[in-house]
C-alpha cells in the first residue's frame, strides 16, 4: 500500500486528490489547519473514527509556516508521494496579505523540501507542487508560436501570489537538481467544481446566477468581465497530478484544456443554465447585464418550479422572484474586484501532458458550467426550506 500525505487537503483539489488516491487503494494522510469552526466540509465524507483497525484517511493537524510541525508529520507519515497543494490560493487577497502569502506559497514550499532532505527521504518521497498558470502573468509577448502558454515560455508574475508561488517553482526544480530528488511541477490552469472556493470568479457567478433564478439574490456584483481564462474541471486535474508522479523521470508539465474564455461569457453560460438571457449594455465601470428574457422550459428543466411570466412580472409558483422582472439588472460591475495588476488571458498548451502522461480530460466548459450549476440549483433548494422556515442562511460571496 502506497502512502500520501496531502498539504491543503481541507481546500477543492485536495478533497478530489484524496477521494482518488483511496479509490487507488493508497494511505492517505492529511494537513488541516486547527481553525475556530469547522473547516472540513469537503472531506467530512471521507472521514473515518480512527478506532478501527483498517484506517486509510487520517488527518494531522499542521500550518505549512511551522517548520517543525512539517517535519515531524512527514517523519512520521513516511511518504512515499507528497502533495503540496495547501497555499492562499486567492490572487486579489494576496495583495492584502503579501508576507503572509510569500511565507505560506514560497517559504511553505521550502519547508517541505527540505524536511523530506532532513529526514535523508531523498530517495523514497515523491514531490508534487502546485505551481499555476499565474506564474505567465498573461504576457502576450511570452506566448508561443502558436498563441499558448507552454512548459518553455518566461514567466512575469503579476501579484504577489504569483511572486510567492514562483520562489515555489524555483525551489522545487533546484531541489530535484541538486539533490537528485523526484520534485515536480504541475503548471495547472485554473480549475473549478460545485467544490470551488466561494469567492472565485466561476462558483461566485455559478452561486449568483442560482440564488437570483430563485429569488433570494437581486444582483450579482463583478469586477474584469474582459477577463480571459483557459478553465478545466479540477476532477481532471487532481488526475493529473497524479500521473506525473508516477512518471519514470521527474518532470514539470502543464496542465490545461486549451480553450480561453471571458469571464462575461462564462456568466451568460451560466444564467442559460436557467434559461436566463441576458442583455449587455453601457461601458466600463457603468456596464450592466440586464434580464432580457426567460426560457420558461428551460427553467422549469434546472429548477424544478414553474416560471409564469405575467407582463414584466416574473412569477415562480406563486412567489414573486424578489424585485426581478424582465429589463431588471441583474449583473452591475464593482470596481473593488479589480486587481492592481490584472492577468488579462490565460491559454494553455496542453500537448505534453496528453502525449507523455496520456491525460485524458473529461469535461469541457459546457460539461463544467452544467455540473457547477446542478450542484448550485440543489444548495439553494435546500437553502430556501429554510427561509421559507424564517431562517437568515443566505451569504453574498465576495
Ligand atoms: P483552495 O484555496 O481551495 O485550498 C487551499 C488549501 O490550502 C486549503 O486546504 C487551505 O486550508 C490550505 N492552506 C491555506 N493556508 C495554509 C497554511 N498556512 N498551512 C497549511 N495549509 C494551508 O485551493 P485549490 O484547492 O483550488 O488549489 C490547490 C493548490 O493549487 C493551491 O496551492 C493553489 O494555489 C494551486 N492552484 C490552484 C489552481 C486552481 O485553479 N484551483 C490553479 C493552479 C494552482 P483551509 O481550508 O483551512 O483554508
Ligand atoms: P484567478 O481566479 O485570479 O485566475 O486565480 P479568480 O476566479 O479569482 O479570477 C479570475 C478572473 O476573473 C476576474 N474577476 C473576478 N474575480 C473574482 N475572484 N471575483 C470577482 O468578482 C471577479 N470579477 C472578475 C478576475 O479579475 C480574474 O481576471 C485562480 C486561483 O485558483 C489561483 O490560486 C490559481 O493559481 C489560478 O486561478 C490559476
């Protein structure tokens, strides 16, 4: 049996990395963070009381900034893959949070190559971190020949994220050449899931676009909707992550779909799931998508509920969807989304990760943007039992 120790595995791609690896038949040993509320909800489902003899999932409590805490989990896990996932994976707090993201995203990365160097694992662990597509910064001037981000072009990081995580890179790479060490790279574009982190982009809009089909949210607040990105479904990814482990030689790959979109298209994507179409108008930071019009078959298709539209009134059994009618604005911009650098366009080449680690994805945007919003219509199902029950459960994310 194969043993895994997972850092971040509390967060998106770590609940997908630990589900696949116990399918794989490996020990999977986790890093969670000791917080005053419960931070286990995406794992809460692979837990298991550790009393039982045959226990495969356990977790340590542990902070990639305490160095002696990193190193005595792995001296005692004894492993024989690690997986550096755990970081502050939001681009925008990182201006907000620069030293802290420098220590936890470079220095955290250090902490464990160097403890597996300590404790003379050289030869037995395996290291997978999770660099990002953040490290290219978009720019357009470093895209290959044919317009992709690949494992040869520069890097120009444009937060202090992207800073911190290319230390993290670095590192890794110096690790596997001076010390001979099986480190890699996975350079993996961004990646989404009904598990995505609230106030990313995708989930935020995912989230939106189901509270205000139901009523119980009037309007979704952005920032860059010209932004572009090449977005895969982190199911494929964390498979991956995975295969690059388990290659003859250790090597730093790409991971992405090869396909870039804006984010406004991703947010009409996502309200056609409903039905909604929307309507763009005005410019800038004055740039508002409004209601244009309700597909009622469609609606009745995601959600369940009967949509009488009665004049410029929306009416869903009975309950009319808060002030939404037909013109309403339903998308306004925000300039405190925007970013005091912004990556404009991400694209990446995925031709040696399909060819050398024979990565196969399985879904596409649309598969992605439906499998997001399934989950989405379900949570705010469940969500409006309980304000219907006079219950305060719904959150805005940021
Ligand atoms: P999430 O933000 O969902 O998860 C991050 C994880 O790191 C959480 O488990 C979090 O714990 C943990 N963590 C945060 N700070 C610390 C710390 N000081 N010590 C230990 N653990 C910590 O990120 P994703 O799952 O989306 O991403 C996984 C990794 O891949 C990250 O390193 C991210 O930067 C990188 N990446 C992500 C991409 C994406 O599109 N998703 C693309 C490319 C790279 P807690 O739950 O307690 O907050
Ligand atoms: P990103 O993801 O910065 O690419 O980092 P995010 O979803 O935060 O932003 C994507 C793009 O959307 C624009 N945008 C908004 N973003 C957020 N969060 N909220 C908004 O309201 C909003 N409006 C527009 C952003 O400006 C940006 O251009 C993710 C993280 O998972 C990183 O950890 C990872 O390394 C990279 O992807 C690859």
């Amino acid at each position: 049996m194969k043993t895994a120790l997972i850092t971040g595995i509390t967060g998106q791609d770590g609940s997908y990395l630990a589900e696949l690896l116990l399918e794989k038949g490996y020990m999977v040993h986790g890093i969670k963070r000791r917080a005053s509320s419960f931070n286990t909800q995406r794992i809460d489902h692979l837990y298991q009381d550790q009393h039982e003899k045959s226990v495969n999932f356990k977790l340590h409590y542990g902070d990639l900034t305490d160095s002696m805490n990193i190193i005595r989990i792995i001296q005692e896990v004894q492993p024989d893959e690690i997986y550096n996932l755990g970081a502050m994976s939001h681009v925008k707090v990182s201006f907000d949070s620069p030293e802290y993201v420098a220590n936890v995203d470079g220095l955290g990365t250090l902490r464990i190559l160097e403890a597996v160097r300590i404790l003379g694992l050289e030869k037995k662990t395996r290291i997978y971190q999770a660099s990002t597509s953040e490290l290219y910064g978009g720019m357009p001037e470093n895209k290959n020949a044919a317009g992709f981000y690949d494992e040869n072009s520069p890097f120009y990081p444009r937060s202090p994220y992207g800073a911190a995580k290319i230390y993290g890179f670095w590192i890794t790479k110096n690790y596997r050449e001076a010390y001979n060490m099986f480190a890699c790279n996975g350079i993996l574009f961004n990646h989404e899931s009904p598990r995505r982190g609230e106030t990313f982009v995708t989930r935020k809009i995912t989230m939106a676009t189901a509270a205000i089909a139901m009523g119980l949210q009037d309007c979704l607040y952005l920032g860059n909707m010209e932004a572009l990105r090449d977005w895969g479904h982190a199911k494929d990814y964390v498979k991956a992550m995975w295969l690059i482990l388990q290659q003859e030689k250790p090597e730093d790959f790409v991971i992405a779909t090869g396909v870039t979109t804006k984010v406004r298209d991703f947010v009409e994507m996502s309200f056609a799931h409903v039905g909604f179409k929307i309507r763009w108008k005005g410019e800038g930071v004055n740039e508002v998508g409004v209601l244009e019009s309700v597909d009622a078959k469609k609606y009745f298709e995601s959600t369940g509920k009967e949509l009488i539209v009665n004049g410029s009134e929306l009416n869903v059994n009975g309950l009319t969807l808060n002030n939404l009618t037909i013109n309403s604005e339903i998308i306004r911009v925000d300039p405190t989304y925007f970013r005091p650098t912004e990556v404009d366009l991400l694209l990446g080449d995925p031709t040696k990760s399909k060819t050398q680690l024979g990565w196969t994805p399985e879904y596409d945007l649309a598969g992605l943007v439906n499998d997001m919003m399934i989950s989405e219509v379900k949570l705010v199902q469940k969500n409006m039992h309980l304000v219907e029950r006079g219950h305060e459960v719904f959150r805005h994310a940021e």
